[in-house]
C-alpha cells in the first residue's frame, strides 16, 4: 500500500451487494448527479414505498451522500417513479408497446424527455416490476454504466424463483454453514428482527420471489396454529418485498398432529384434514404459496406407504390448496433403500409413467443431476421426459459436497452448465432453461429454486465470496442467458470496488473456482467420495450403511479402472436420455471426460486425450486443483491495501484453510486410489504429506450443518 493512501474503513459483509458506497470518481458522479436531481415518485402502497426507500437510500448513498430531494414538478434532471395507474405523467407518455413486453414483473428503464426536460424514468405494469426496476437502476450506477439514451426492458424468464430455506424448528439448518436459522420462531410473531427486512430487500434486489421456510425433512409442528401464525408475521414482513412464503409439508402430518390414524392420501378423512389445514394457513397468509414436499425419499413419509403413487400423494394436497390458488412443489428427489436398481434412474423409473397425471397446480422440482449436487454432474434425466407437467429446476447455493463455507466456489458457471444444457427432447437446442421457464411444452408455471446458503452469520453466507452464489443465483432465475462473467463482475463491483485492478484479479479468481473444487475433489466424473454422513471432507473409501450411502458403490475402482458404468453393459442409465446426448456419452471416446468415470469405468491405462493414462491425468488434475488454490491465494495477496483489512484479512483465512483441505482431498483420494491401482505417482506432482491410513484415521464431530443428534 502507497504509504498515503487512506486506511479503507473495515467492512464486515452485511451490506452484501446494496452497500451503496459513494461514487469516488467525481466526472461520473456529477454526470450521475446532474441527471438525478430529484425524485417524482407518488408512493400510493408499501411496495412504492420499499422501491422509494432503497431508491433514496441507495442514491443517497452512491451520489450526494444527503437526500435527494423529492418533487412533483418535472424539472431537468428529474427521475419519474411510476406506473401509468400511479403516475399521470408516465400514463400520458403512452408507452404501450414497451410495457406490453413487460408482463406483471418486469420494469423498464428509460430515458425520456417530458415537455422538453430530460428525465430518467421507471416504470412497470406493477408496483413489484416499480421495485425490481428501482434496485436495477441502483444496480446500474453501482457498476458506473452509462445513464445516456437508457433503453432497458427486463421482465423474467421463470415465474418462480425461490430459495428453499432448510431450516429446523429448532433453529439448526440441515446442511447450513453459516450459522442458525434467520428466523426467530420462538420470538415469533411478536419481534420482528430488523434483519427480516434486509433479508427481503437482498432478495428483492435480485428478483427472487418466493421462500420455503423450513426443512423439507420437515416438522409437522410447523403446520400447526401457533407457527402458522409464525408464518404469517414473516409473510407480512416479506410482502412488499414481492415475496410470497411457502411451508414444507410432512405428508404424516394428519397422523403427527392430525390425531388422524392414517396418513393415507385416498382416505376422504385425510384429504378433509388437509382441506382444513390449507383454510387454516390462508385465512393468515391470503398469499400462501403452498407447500414444498419431499415424499418417500431418504425415510420420509409419503403416499408409497399407502400403496399409493406420488401423483395421488401431490394430487390430494393440490387440491387443498387450488381454491386458494396454491401449488404444490412436488419433489423429485426420490430413491429407495430397497431398491437395487442405479440410484440414478430411480426418480424416472419413478415419476417419468406420471407424467399427465398430476393436478394442474403441481409443478416438479428436479435438481439439476440425478445423484445429490455433486461438483459437476450431467443434467437430470428427467429433464424432458415429463412434457405433460411443469418442471422446476433445483440448485443448491449451500456448499454441501463444495467445501462448505470454507471454499471459495463461485457456481453460476454451474448452474449454468444445467440450464444451458442440451436434453434434446424436442431436438438441438431443447435446454433445460427452456424446459424449467415453461418455454418448450407451453406452461403457465415456471420456476427454479436454490437451497439457501444464508444463516444468521454477520455476512449472510458464511464465506464473503458465497454471498455472490446467491446473487448469482437470483440474476438467473431473472434472465438464465447472463453469462457468468458479467454476473460475478458486477456482483465485485457492488461488493468490493469498481477498481479495474479489484476487478480482474478477482474475476479471475471467482471463473475458475468451481474447476478447483471439481479437480482437487472429484475430477473425470467422480463422484459422491466424501466423508460418510456430515460429508466434510474426503471419503472414497467409505462402504457402510446402505449401498448407494457409500462412495465404493459410485466410483467402482479395482484393479482393472474405476468409474460407474452406466452403459448398456452397466447400469444403462444412459438409456434414460434422449438419443443424441445419450450417443454422445456412451461412448468412451466421444464422453466429455469430464463426465468420463460418471458414465464408464475405465482402465487406469486408458489414453486420455493429453497423451497420459487414465492414472496419470487423475492425479495431474487433483494436484492442478491444490495449485488452482494457490493462484487464488496469490491473486487475493495481490490486492492487500486495496481491500479494507477485516474483509481481506478474513479470506485471506479462509483462501488458507481451502488449501489445507484441497490438499487433503488430493492426498487423501489419490492415496486410495493408488492402493487399488497399484500405480506410482507421476513425479511431477506433489507427493502426498502423510499415509493412507492417517487420512483413514481422521474423524470429525459436530461438523456444522446436520442436528446433534445423528452422532
Ligand atoms: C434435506 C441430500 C442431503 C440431505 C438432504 C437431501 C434432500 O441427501 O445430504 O441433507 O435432505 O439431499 O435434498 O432432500
């Protein structure tokens, strides 16, 4: 640091991306200022009000650091709020056309001279697109793009656009690293924790609409009274944010606090329960969303226990919920402890015959592979075989198999590799985002939902670089064509600087990081290899419990190769995609090798595409992980003194426990692995610091992110 440059005030992430730091370059905080003069805005419902009160925080913040001043004279320089219902002098502008595109979210943002005075305007069809497009203008001036001649429409692509809160009763969340639950049950309804509303607001700003609240291993207590009413004062919170709740269903809630004797879907006294509940949760929150329900997978109820399909299990709770225009999100995520069969197929062989049968108001929730949010796995199967039923995409924004809230792991590159990804279902350019957005089979439903990363530490997500996995995340659910580069650059220039240097060094830290983690983890298709239970940390060598629980059961190494085969001569899973993809992958020599021991076991000798075996790339691509980490590190030191001191000091920590643990992952992999290989290690990579059997030896407890009680 130049010995007079002024100490940057220490920040400590709570601000996330709204920080609304004053503009330091004075020629573009003049242009800005000179053209926001004054605000004309005739707030007219809560909604107008939250968009007035981020609109004067944030440019109060970014231009003048005082108010800006309000006004119902149109002057030069004034920037005009408004819907053509609210605001007389935007109806009179006649922007039909404009609007039109805009459907009952999105917002526009124009430059428009109004009886000769230059002005900026917002406006929507609706007070929610009034607020989207009040955080997009703050968006714009916080990444310094020009004001001159703007021209932008925006309305999203997926009507729902949730983050699905797996968040207990008891306050502990199911895979949370960064702290407790945000919601205060036990204060609830009575205190309304302030940081309720900076939750929306973040929300908001990003156009997520919607929010499960609690675990989908869920509590039926939830559907009870007392926390309805729970429910509902965070509903009240959430409202003019946009955000509409929903609760997780436990499908044995009629015989948990029912004191019904069955739980069984046909039965008229069950479906009468269900009917009362739904009446019950929407005379506190008219704008229930419904319910997210996982049934019949990892122990919980559901209608199998009854001799019933999930489509009579999502049906009966539909029709609880369609007089009150709620859905049900039916979960995708099914596989079963008896069956033999290829966990990978089971949730087609399961629900792709009920395709056509569920109610109207049920929409599928699939994540985005067929094993459990691995760091890279191909797209779910299901994704184009249930044309009949609107389709929900699943992501998971907590790092439950990516290193928790330890590694730096910025995944927009992964969910874009599912949305972008080719299903062929309808032919060449059949993607998943435009299954999921409702686009390719003409549904009315559309959405994609994430599981949330955010606990109630200081900084929301734990690591301050995976908060940019929740923006990311939210940007889209908006639009799923934004590019991952042009997401994460403006995610550091509202987070960190607009500061070319802050920016490329850590741009090119985030680009890559999904690619560290995948190398020094899983590398070649890999997969479900960590540690039994909490799975922190490495574990191919776990084999108790059930089957498809071990990591010997999904890498299949012995002393031929390694990898799952899921060809006609395996598994077959392959069989469950569409013919073009399913041409590309079953064949060794056209599988991506990234994907190449997900689909193939394959002999260690293998020729890979570099020249080396099959042995030899595993272990270059683990040690290229550990040395991805490093260049981060060496990045990150790159900007000390151009960072306030708390933030970079506290990743410059956490950049050193994420090599730590890439090369525990590495030693501890490739360890094992030459046990059943019986192969040296290429001298060039580093050589493992400890033996097999002291990796073997390791063993954590209270590893954060599940209850107490599973030790
Ligand atoms: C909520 C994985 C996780 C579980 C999670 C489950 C699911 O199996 O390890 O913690 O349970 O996915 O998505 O339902």
């Amino acid at each position: 640091m130049a010995p007079n440059t002024p100490k940057l005030l220490d920040e400590d992430g709570y601000e996330l991306w709204l920080r609304y730091a004053l503009i330091e370059d004075t020629v573009l905080r003049t242009q800005y200022e000179n053209a926001l003069q004054a605000i004309t805005f005739n707030v007219t419902s809560p909604t107008q009000q939250a968009a007035m009160d981020e609109l004067m925080r944030g440019m109060t913040g970014l231009l003048t650091g005082r108010p800006i001043a309000t006004s119902s004279v149109i002057h030069d320089g004034t920037l005009l709020v408004g819907t053509p219902q609210s605001e007389p002098a935007i109806a009179a502008l006649e922007l039909h056309d404009a609007l039109e595109t805009l459907g009952d979210e999105g917002y526009a943002l124009l430059s428009q001279s109004i009886a000769g005075k230059r002005c900026t305007i917002i406006t929507a069809n609706s007070d929610i697109g009034l607020l989207y497009g009040s955080f997009a203008l703050l968006r714009h001036l916080q990444t310094h793009r020009s004001l001159h001649n703007l021209h932008v429409l925006s309305a999203p692509q997926m009507r729902l656009r949730m983050l699905n809160h797996w968040d207990n009763l008891d306050g502990t969340i199911e895979r949370g690293y960064a702290g407790f639950s945000l919601w205060d049950w036990h204060k609830l309804p009575h205190y309304i924790d302030p940081r309720y509303c900076d939750y929306a607001r973040a929300m908001a700003s990003i156009g997520l609409n919607a929010a499960s609240l609690t675990n989908v291993n869920a509590n039926a207590l939830v559907l009870t009274k007392a926390y309805i009413a729970k429910a509902a004062a965070l509903a009240d919170a959430f409202r003019p944010y946009g955000i509409r709740i929903y609760l997780t269903a436990r499908f044995s809630a009629p015989l948990e606090i029912g004191h019904l004797d069955t739980a069984d879907p046909l039965d008229p006294n069950v479906a009468h329960w269900w009917q009362q509940t739904a009446a019950m949760i929407y005379e506190a929150i008219p704008d229930f969303g419904g319910f997210v329900v996982k049934a019949n997978s990892e122990g919980q109820p559901g209608p199998h226990d009854y001799g019933c399909t999930h489509a009579d299990g999502a049906n009966m709770l539909a029709d609880a919920l369609a007089p009150y225009g709620g859905t049900v999100i039916w979960r995708a995520f099914v596989y079963d402890a008896d069956v033999t069969e290829d966990r990978h197929k089971q949730a087609n062989n399961q629900l792709v015959p009920l395709d056509g049968a569920f109610r109207d108001n049920v929409l599928l929730q699939v994540k985005n592979g067929a094993i459990d949010f691995q760091p890279r796995e191909p797209f779910h199967p299901l994704f184009g075989r249930m044309p009949q039923t609107p389709l929900v995409l699943e992501v998971q924004l907590t790092q439950e198999y990516l290193g928790f809230a330890t590694h730096l792991a910025y995944l927009a590159p992964l969910f874009k590799e599912t949305l972008d990804a080719d299903t062929y279902c309808q032919g060449p350019g059949s993607t998943v985002a435009k299954i999921v957005s409702g686009e390719l089979d003409g549904h009315p439903h559309s959405g994609i939902a994430a599981v949330s990363n955010i606990g109630n530490d200081r900084n929301w997500c734990g690591h301050p670089f995976a908060a940019a996995n929740w923006y990311g995340f939210g940007r889209l659910a908006w639009d799923p064509a934004l590019t991952s580069d042009g997401i994460a650059e403006e995610w550091i220039r509202m987070t960190f600087s607009n500061e070319l240097q802050i920016v490329d060094e850590i741009l090119a830290m985030m680009l890559p990081s999904r690619e560290a983690v995948v190398n020094y983890m899983t590398p070649l298709g890999l997969h479900h290899i960590m540690a039994r239970d909490h799975h922190y940390g490495p574990g191919p060598w776990v084999d108790m419990g059930r089957a498809d629980w071990t990591a010997l059961y999904y890498h299949q190494a012995d002393a031929d190769g390694i990898g799952f085969d899921r060809t006609s001569s395996g598994s077959n899973a392959i069989s469950q995609y569409f013919p073009s993809y399913a041409a590309m992958v079953s064949s060794v020599e056209t599988c991506p090798e990234t994907l190449l021991l997900w689909f193939h076991h394959v002999s260690w000798d293998h020729v890979m595409a570099s020249g080396r075996s099959l042995w030899e790339e595993l272990c270059f691509a683990y040690d290229e992980g550990v040395g991805m980490v490093r260049q981060m590190q060496a990045r990150w030191t790159a900007l000390e003194g151009l960072i306030d001191s708390a933030r970079y000091e506290h990743i410059k920590a956490l950049l050193r426990i994420q090599l730590d643990e890439a090369c525990w992952w590495r030693d501890a992999c490739l360890l094992y692995f030459q046990s059943i290989s019986g192969r040296p290690f290429p001298a060039q990579i580093e050589q493992p610091g400890g033996t097999l059997a002291d990796y073997m030896a390791i063993t954590h407890y209270y590893v954060p992110g599940i209850p107490e009680r599973r030790f």
